[in-house]
C-alpha cells in the first residue's frame, strides 16, 4: 500500500494512495490514520480531512517549530513519518472501524423513491430493503455538510442514477442510494439522492461531545424497523435533545431556509462550491446553535443589517473531518487590525458587513474600529474615520453606506462581540446553522451583545485608557461645539499593508499552479475574469473565458480549503472561500497564496481579477512576512497611549 505526499496551496498537505492501492480495507486504513493524526494535537495542525483515497493536512505555518525545513517539508516528513508504517501494516482490530447500526423505516412517506428503485433494478420492494440492509458500509468521507456521510459497499445491483431534478427539500435523516454509495441527510435540504427510507437517529449535534455519530472509516449497517418503533425513537431522540436545554425557543429565530439563502451579492439563490446540492440554512434541527437577540447586555442594536451582515471570528477549526468548515472573516486582515485598534486579541469576534453595510444604534458606550472597505461610513451623521479607535457614546447612529472601495468591511468593539462560543468559534455558519447570532446573518432588531456585559471580554487597559483619553476630547469638541457630541476618533491611524495588489487595472492574485494541472493553471494565469454576482462567502465564481478541462481521470472527493481554484464541468472556475465545504470532487487547478486572500475578500462583483504565479516557497515566505507585519503593527499600536 504506497501513497505519495504534495502540497495543496501555502497552508494544506495531501498524502493520497496510489492508482491501485485502494479498496475497503485501504480506506479503513487511511481513516484510522487520520484519527490518529488528529490525536497528535500538533498546535500547528488545524485540521484532518480523509476521504476516499487521500487524507489532507491543513497547518498553520506561524505555529510551526524553529526548522531549516520550509514550512511544506517540515508538515510533509512529518506525515511521511507517521504514516509510513501505519499504512503498510495489515488492519488490526483497533483500527477496523467501530460498527454503528442505523434503524431505518423503508419505504412509504419515509422513503418515495424506493419503490421505482427497486423496479429499476428488477426487485421487488421487499428483495431491495433486504439486499440494502444486510450490506455492510464503510463511511469513506463526511463532506457536503456537517456529518453527511458517503457510504461505500452498495450491492452493485442497488445502484441508482441521481434525480434528473434535485427535490427542494430532503427530511432529516433520510437515507439514499446514488453513484454506487448510499448516504444519510443529517439536516433538512435540498438534494438529488434517490431516497429509499429515513432513520430517527440524529447524526449531527453540536451540543454532544463528539457532535457525528459516523466519522470516515466507521462501519454502518442499517436496521429495518416498523412505523411505531419509528415513532418511538424519534420521540426519545426529541426528548432527549430538549432535556439537554437545545431548543428553538433556546436557540433564537434561528437560520433561514435553504429557499432563502441568497447570495452575498445578487438577489438570486446559490448553489455550494460544487454545484451539485447546496449545504442547508435550515441549520441543525430546524434551530440554529448560537446567541438569540436577547437584549441582555446589548452594545449594538441592527436598525438596518445591510446586504449580508455577520458575526466572525478568524474561523472553527478541528472540525473539518466532520464536516464543519471553518467559516470565519473573509478579510482576516482587516479583521485583526480592527481588533487591534479595539485592545482586542486578534481572534475576537466583529461584524462583517459585504457589499453595503447598515445601519446600527449604539446602546452603551464603546471603543470601536472600522477597517476594510469603504462603505461611506458616517456616525451621527458625520464622517466615520477608518483605521483607527473611535469611541462612541450611548445614542450615536453609525450608518455603512454602498462599498466605493473594496467589498467587505469589519467593525470591532473593544472586549469583543459576545455571542456564544460554538464548536471553537462565534463564527458565524448559515448554512449549518452554527454560532453568530442563531446560526444566521444579523436582522433588523437583533441586539449585539458586546463586550463584558454581552458575555465576551472587559475592555483591556489600553482599551480603557483610550475610552478615557477620548471622552475627554469629545467633551472638549462638545463645549467648542455647543451641540450634543456623541462621538470622537483617535488622531492617529494604523495604514493597511494588505491590500498592495488592488489598482486602477483590477485586482492581481499570486497563486501556486496545482502539478497535476500545469495546462488549466496556464490558461488560467493568461486570462482576465470578472468576478460574478453569483459569488458569495462559499467561493468566488469567475466569469470570463472558458478553460478546457485537461485528460485524466476524475477524481474522487478530496479535502478542500479556502483559496483552492476550482474548475467546473462549464470551465469557468471558482475561488473557495471561507465558508466552503470540506470536500470537493471538481479538479483543483491551482491555490490563491494566502497572503493575498484579503484582496479576493474584498473584490466585488464586475472588478476585474488577474492570476500571477508564484512558487510555493514564495507564498510562504510572503505568509510569514505578513504575519511579522501584523505582530510589529501590534507592539506599535500597543506603544500608542494617551
């Protein structure tokens, strides 16, 4: 059993078995190798992601130890060195995969399709649930959605071709058959599996230790069961997430339906990065998991929420192998100034607002920053000053206009933005329905809970000292003024160091041809795009000349991240974004260097993007000046007191 290791972009690695070397038993190896590689608990591991064949490695090059290896040989020999001898070892009872029983009720309301699936494979019903219940499965990936398992071992006379037109909606726990797997829809929403039964069993919450039931590599087994027995579970199952204090009346208004999701950007519905089923807003139940808008300890209150406003933090991570994406900003440059500026430690939570912003009032008294694009801003009226603390005073309407510049803008408050902490992160994921406020994008009326009082942190003492110092100059502009002041800004500014590859000519994007994909990447880097209105926080989708789809096989599903370059069946690719799924099968083409995913983060639609490339050695070594640059930022603005 061989495998062979490369890069995939400045932050991830991929160990992927050789042509041949695959089957059950390999892949049961290489997800017991991932779980013992997620168990090393590396600081500097972010994530693990196996499936089918490949396990990919996300790193942060920051947290690695002082090497004279480059940041990819160092995370690279230490993959080598760990799964060399676990993958050429025979599988041993430890690592063969844990057996998970999945009642399931064929047929009738819980399963419409089977009845034609079974006709098309020349079965009666009864023949169908037998063969189909009495396979044992292997969940080769979890991907699409949080603990959406893909499940190999489907007799071959089982198969099934996906619908010709993907239903609009799949109840939660619906168990289908296509491409020679068979899967289990965790949540509600749209897909095109055809659908043979469902089970009460809920694969997928937050609020339990180990939130999925079936991770890669655990065998599964379905169990039939009659319409009381049925009923029975599912009525424990609902008792018992009640008990556990997880409800709607708990978890706030909760996440739009998928119907509603829109795109950042226009007006229409959009589908996921892979364009085949579009990861849910229904959220986890029906009920997003995070901060309702209670007014307890409200700092900011959403007159008018704008175009897709959000809570962020620089992202969830650990939970990729389940299927939860990291989220996070967009921009997470503009986010750690701001959180800079505010005292705040950079990884505190702020409103992102995309395209246009809003409007909010302030409820108490707050050290705020602006950064990122420019959206007018004003404060009572007046201009807002960008880049730099600014207090405001209970009363003060601090209003985001259309973006002239940029796309995406963040504002910070001093302690931070304190809606609960959710699987690691107050990010905010719609479509999953995780952390932010409910699950979902903010709303007119939703109270923002900031600082101590909203359950985040107390202002820091340079926060404090500055609040202070400014107070006294608004008090000072107010008797000048002979008018109520409601507001005063610092007179110094933090410059942005980020954005150096925006002109008058569009926006350049350094980025790492993928190897195996030196033609498209070519092509690629010689075209002009526009980014499409289609875009949103899942990816960025490209408009523009066509690019031909180079020979070779398709591949299986594979781990993705943010800055991965997609290449559709139509030829115009797509840049995944922070909210992408965790797997995808279209072919990666090339890797927008992080150091350049503030500029993607802030191109609208219509602006023009360009591709320069660029060596792998180089998009880590411009990583690792930008990271040092934000440190130097931090001891100077931290040298800055009144």
């Amino acid at each position: 059993m061989d495998y062979v290791i490369h890069p995939f972009g400045d932050r991830a690695a991929v160990a992927r078995l050789r042509a041949g070397d695959g089957g059950t038993e390999a892949r049961r190896r290489l997800a017991a190798a991932a779980e013992r590689l997620r168990l090393c608990q590396e600081s500097w591991l972010t994530d693990i992601v196996p499936a089918y064949e490949t396990i990919t490695v996300l790193y942060d090059p920051d947290k690695l130890p002082l090497s004279e290896k480059t940041p990819y040989r160092y995370v690279a020999d230490w993959l080598d060195g760990r799964l060399a001898g676990r993958l050429q070892a025979g599988i041993g009872a430890e690592d063969a995969g844990r057996l998970v029983e999945i009642p399931v009720r064929y047929g009738g309301d819980c399963g419409p399709d089977l009845a034609e699936a079974a006709e098309r494979a020349g079965l009666s019903a009864h023949e169908y649930i037998k063969r189909h219940a009495d396979a044992e499965y292997t969940a080769a990936m979890i991907g699409f959605m949080p603990g959406f398992p893909y499940l190999t071992g489907l007799p071959e006379e089982l198969d099934q071709p996906r619908k010709a037109k993907p239903r609009l909606s799949v109840p939660a726990g619906s168990v289908g058959v296509a491409a020679g797997q068979s899967c289990i829809y965790p949540f509600e929403t749209p897909g095109g599996w055809q659908l043979i039964g469902r089970t009460p069993v809920r694969l997928f919450d937050p609020e339990r230790a180990e939130p999925s039931l079936i991770r890669a590599g655990v065998r599964i087994r379905f169990v039939p069961v009659g319409e009381a027995e049925f009923a029975r579970m599912a009525g424990e199952q609902d008792s018992a997430r009640n008990e556990n204090g997880v409800s709607a009346a708990k978890a706030g208004n909760g996440p739009k339906p998928a119907s509603d999701e829109k795109s950042d950007f226009a007006g229409t519905d959009r589908e996921g990065g892979e364009g085949t089923e579009t990861a849910p807003g229904t959220g986890l139940s029906g009920a997003g998991v995070g901060g309702g808008s209670e007014d307890a300890g409200c700092g900011l209150r959403v007159v008018r929420p704008g175009v897709a406003a959000s809570v962020q933090d620089l992202g969830r991570f650990g939970y990729r192998h389940i299927g939860v994406g990291s989220s996070g900003a967009m921009d997470s440059y503009a986010l750690q100034v701001a959180n800079l500026l505010t005292g705040n430690g950079i990884d505190s939570a702020a409103i992102e607002f995309a395209v246009a912003g809003g409007e909010l009032l302030a409820e108490t008294e707050l050290l705020i920053a602006l950064c990122g694009a420019y959206m007018v801003p004003t404060v009572d009226g007046e201009e807002l000053p960008m880049w730099r603390p600014v207090l405001v005073k209970r009363g003060a309407v601090i209003r985001l206009r259309g973006a002239s510049s940029g796309c995406r803008a963040y504002l910070a408050a001093a302690g931070g933005i304190g809606v609960p902490v959710v699987m690691g992160s107050r990010s905010t994921d719609a479509r999953a329905g995780l952390g932010g406020l409910a699950g979902r994008r903010l709303a007119a009326g939703d109270a923002v809970p900031c600082g101590a009082a909203g359950g985040a942190a107390a202002p820091s003492p340079w926060a404090a000292a500055w609040m202070a110092a400014l107070e006294r100059r608004r008090a000072a502009l107010e008797a000048q003024a002979a008018r109520p002041v409601r507001w005063a800004a610092a007179p110094w500014f933090a410059p942005p160091a980020a954005y150096a590859g925006g002109g008058g000519d569009g926006i350049e994007l350094r980025a790492m041809p993928e190897e195996t994909r030196l033609s498209e990447a070519a092509a690629l880097f010689r075209e002009r795009y526009e980014v499409a209105p289609a875009s949103d926080r899942m990816g960025v989708r490209l408009a523009g000349p066509p690019i031909a789809s180079g020979p070779g096989a398709e591949l299986l599903s594979h781990g993705v991240a943010p800055g991965a370059v997609q290449l559709p069946a139509g030829g115009s690719p797509i840049v995944l974004a922070a909210d992408c799924q965790t797997t995808g099968g279209y072919p990666v083409i090339a890797h927008v260097a992080s150091v350049d995913m503030p500029l993607l983060a802030q191109a609208k639609p219509g602006e023009a993007i360009r591709f320069k490339p660029v060596t792998l050695e180089e998009a880590q070594r411009l990583d690792r000046e930008r990271q040092n640059g934000l440190r130097a930022l931090e001891a100077a603005i931290r040298c800055r007191r009144p």
